[in-house]
C-alpha cells in the first residue's frame, strides 16, 4: 500500500517594515548620508515617526543650499536647526533674508560660505544684516565671499572689533572689498586691540602685518599720505577709481579681485 504525498504550499510571508524595528539612532545614522533635500521633500513624509526624526537637530548641523532650494524653505531648515555649525549658500537671489534668519535662529554657527549671490534682486547685499550676524552669532569666525557686493563698510568696522566674553576673537575673511571698506577696515583694527595681531594676505598671498605697517598703535596711522593706497595697490594689483561720494552707505564698486584677509 503506497501513501501519497501531500503537498504543502510554503506560508506567504507577510510584509514586514524592517525599518520599525530598527533604533532611531540607526535611522538617523542613515538619514545622515542623505541630502536635506532628499530628507525634505521624501523621507519625512514616509511616516510619523521618520517626519519627527528628519527634524533632529542632529541631521541639521551642516547646510548647503542653491538657488533651487525656494527661499521659504531654506528658511523653514535654518529656524528648525539649533545646533547649525557651517552654512554654504550658491547662486541665490535672497542673501539679506537668509542671512537676517540665521542670525536670529542659529547662535551656534561657526562657519558661513557665500558664492554667486545677491542679497536680493537688487544685487547688494546688506551690511546691516552681516553685522546682526556677527554680532549676534557669538561662533562665528570663518567668512568666505566670493562673487557677491557687499553694502557700506559698517560690516568691515565690526569685523575687526569682535569679542566674546571680553576677549578679542579671531575672525577669517575671505571676500571682496572696496577701497573705502578697507580704510575703514585697516581704521578699526589700528582702534581696537587687535591691531598687533591683525594680518592682511594679498592676492598673492603675500602676508601683511598691519603692525609691521604702522610700527605702533596710532589713530593717525591710516592717514599717512599714501598708506592705504599702497596697501590697496598691493593687495589687488590694479587701479581702482575712488567713489567720490562718501557716504558710508553708498556702494564702492570694488575690483574683481577678491583680497584674504585674516583679522584677530
């Protein structure tokens, strides 16, 4: 008597989300490799639970945004990032308004990359809003621009005169400046107590010692006949035709060349 053999069909396995049983430190491991755009626009509206987690500060300390991410939801990544440490923006229209949220959300900020930009159509970028930041962004002390027009020299006067809890603090700039800006500049540093410290690198990055320049501390210094403009002349190595109007708020089309200058 032979027995016949009965067939089994295997159980359908069911459809798991192995990503539920994964921590959230994992996930948020992951998610660290990805874009902010990608974690924006697709991995938060996955479920609850990675739409909390795609707003951890955590994923958050660094941003680099072009002009396809809209202005309102840059924005939206800067107010939701307290822990934001290096911003680098590229080819955007709306400077002065990041700029003036970053300074309101993002004390913590260390570092600031602006390349191709305007502040907004009207191509100047504020230095009302620079100095907000400045002020305002205890940490921060790298600064490279690049392609952008920078408004008056309020910016330039402050720069040189940072401090945190009384102390004068380093500051990198990397940018474009007038002539004017750099008077201003080379008066504020000559005024405050990061005159013998303060260096300048030419476009050749030839190093300057603003102490070396002068000998010794002076409100004077900086109208030596000739001073400035040998400085400027060293610094862009061109001719550069001086804005008859001096009102600090004027813009003084600068050359393009685009001087180092390292401030302590």
């Amino acid at each position: 008597m032979f027995k016949s053999e009965v067939y089994v069909p295997p159980k359908r396995l069911r459809n798991t989300d192995h990503s539920a049983t994964l921590p959230d430190e994992i996930l948020l491991l992951i998610f660290s490799f990805l874009s902010h755009k990608e974690l924006y626009t697709a991995v938060r509206c996955v479920c609850k639970r990675w739409y909390v987690l795609t707003s951890s500060p955590v994923l958050w300390k660094r941003i680099t945004a072009q002009h396809e991410v809209p202005s309102n939801i840059l924005c939206k990544w800067i107010e939701h990032s307290p822990l934001l440490r290096e911003v680098s923006l590229k080819e955007r229209s709306d400077i002065n308004t990041v700029t003036e949220t970053l300074s309101k959300y993002c004390k913590n900020l260390q570092s600031l990359k602006i390349e191709n930009s305007k502040g907004t159509s009207s191509e100047l970028v504020k230095s009302e809003t620079l100095c907000r930041l400045l002020t305002r962004c205890k940490y921060l002390n790298n600064l490279y621009f690049s392609g952008i027009k920078i408004q008056s020299c309020k910016f330039f006067k402050l720069l040189s005169n940072r401090k945190h809890f009384g102390i004068a603090k380093k500051c990198s700039y990397y940018g474009p400046v007038s002539q004017k800006q750099m008077r201003a500049l080379i008066e504020s540093i000559i005024n405050s107590e990061t005159y013998e410290a303060a260096t300048l690198f030419t476009s050749n990055n030839r190093k300057i010692s603003i102490n070396e320049l002068f000998g010794a501390a002076s409100s004077n210094a900086v109208n030596v006949p000739g001073t400035v403009d040998h400085i400027w002349e060293d610094i862009i190595q061109n001719s550069l035709d001086e804005d008859d109007d001096e009102d600090d708020e004027d813009y003084d089309e600068f050359n393009d060349r685009e001087p180092q200058m390292d401030v302590y």
